[in-house]
C-alpha cells in the first residue's frame, strides 16, 4: 500500500494567525494529542522575535516539555533564530524548516527583503543545521499566486525552488498561499518544479480559501508527491497574506488518502480529539486539560 507522508502545522502556521496568544500548557497539550494520533512530523513553533509573531512566543518552553516520539519541526528564519533553537532543551528528532517566497511583493511584505537577500539569509542556518547533523525543511509561499503581485509563472517557483535545494534542504514544501489556486494551474506548476527537482523531495501546502485544496492534492499524487502539509481543524493561515486563512484541515486530507487507499498512519478517531482542542484555540480560547 502506498504511503503518504502528513507534516502538520497546526501549531505553527495555523496558531500563529490567531488573534490570542495561546498559552505554553495549551500548546503542550495540542502537539501530545496530535502525536497521539499518529502524526509522523508535527510543526511546533518558530524562533522569531515575538514583536512580530507573539503567538510564537515561548517556542523553547513548548520544546523543553515535549516527549519524543514524532519529529518535531521549528521554523528559523535567521542565525539569530538558529541561536534560539541550538540553545533549546529538547528531546526527541528534531528538525528545522527555513522560509522563502516566489514572489518579490510577498518576500517585501513578509521578510522584509528581496528573494535573493532571503536565500543568502537562509544559506548560514542551513549549513549551521548540516553541521550539525539537523534536517532542514525548505518553505517557498506564493507557488501560483501572490496577494501583492497576482498570478505566478511557474518558471518563476522552479527557479527558487532549484536555488533553494542548492543551499542543502532536503525537502521543499511548495506553499498555495492563499488559496486561489486550481488542479490546472497547480499542475503546471508542478511540471515546472519537477523539471530541477524530484517529486521524492517536494510536499505540498495548499489552503482551502478557494474550496479547491482537495482537488490540488489530487494533482499533487498524480505528479507523484507523497508528502503534504496540513492543520487540523483547518487551523490558521500567513499574517502577511490578507484574506486567506485556512490551511487544508487535516482530518479531510486524512479521510482524502485513506478513501484513495493511501496509508497515513494516522488514527482517525484520535484526529478529530486534536481537532475539537484546536476548534477550542480559535480566537485566544484554551484546551479543556481535564
């Protein structure tokens, strides 16, 4: 049986678009029975500065109380950052995952520079992570279309993506930001990608704003990829992409693959527990830990 491989970033990309900031106990509580039910890979916070991002504030001390069991993964968008996670007690495999846009316009707004000073950004944290034997996990937004700049060519994507694994990721998750995307257009999109990398070091991230991000994955495993992003509950969304929350939920996608005949891993029933405490997060709300 063929398998497909979940990263969920419900508690990174999805809780950080909330307008509370969620508690370290409740986070806690969200990554255990999210690994409960099965999730290989499980987005757990960022190092960024809380000035931005306050939602991610105090990823250490949700690092410092996990167990291990799945791979955790942490977004490091910087050396600064890079510090932050080296000195973090942690347990268990871990990972880190760097972030870059296809789009100048969406690179400006959300990074603050020009796609080429990002990489250059990204090129020290991910030989840092090399050197010291941590897997790192490439983002690229804006894969068909862009909030600041429109439709995106696909050429464009696979030049980042192609500079991207040059630096030494060793898988690029291909992210529709914001949900306009269709199966055309994201098909495309993939013939372009899979022309400077294979299918076996892509995943895709499509969201849900657009009611289509089903019907891409479909296009995704046709193409040949078997690893994907998603946040139970359909958490969340990027604060520097107006208009589109919602990352494809997790339990549809689950429910997608398995129907398809696809093996995940994943406990169906243990999911939708995950996803009632991430329903209860929405809006600065908090987990029933009783």
């Amino acid at each position: 049986m063929d398998f497909v491989t979940l990263h969920e970033v419900g508690p990174r990309d999805g809780l950080q678009n909330e307008p509370g900031v969620i508690s370290t106990a409740d986070r806690v509580e969200f990554v255990r029975a999210l690994a409960e039910a099965g999730l290989p890979h499980i987005e757990v916070g960022s190092f960024v500065s809380p000035k931005w991002v306050p939602q991610m504030a105090g990823t250490d001390e949700v690092m410092a109380k996990l167990e291990a069991g799945p791979v955790y993964e942490v977004l490091v968008p910087n050396m600064r950052g890079w510090e932050g996670f080296a000195a973090a007690e942690r347990r268990g495999d871990y990972a880190i995952a760097v972030f870059v846009a296809a789009t100048e316009g969406f690179s400006r707004a959300n990074l603050n520079c020009t796609v080429a000073e990002s990489l250059e950004r990204a090129a020290p944290v991910i030989a840092a992570a090399e050197a010291a034997g941590v897997p790192v996990r490439g983002y690229v937004s804006c894969v068909t279309d862009c909030p600041y700049e429109g439709r995106v060519a696909p050429g464009q994507v696979a030049r980042v993506v192609r500079d991207l694994k040059d630096l030494g990721v060793r898988e690029v998750s291909l992210g529709e930001t914001i949900g306009k995307g269709d199966p055309e257009r994201v098909g495309t999109m993939l013939d372009a990608v899979l022309n400077v990398v294979p299918a076996a070091q892509l995943a895709g991230h499509f969201h849900d704003t657009g009611g289509r991000a089903l019907d891409n994955i479909k296009v995704a495993l046709e193409k040949g990829l078997r690893v994907f992003d998603a946040a139970v509950g359909g958490l969340g969304g990027c604060p520097y992409a107006p208009g589109a929350p919602g990352n494809v939920a997790t339990e549809a996608v689950v429910a997608l693959l398995h129907a398809q005949g696809f093996e995940t891993g994943v406990d169906a029933a243990k999911l939708a527990k995950a996803a009632g405490m991430a329903r209860a997060m929405r809006g600065g709300g908090h987990v029933d830990q009783g």
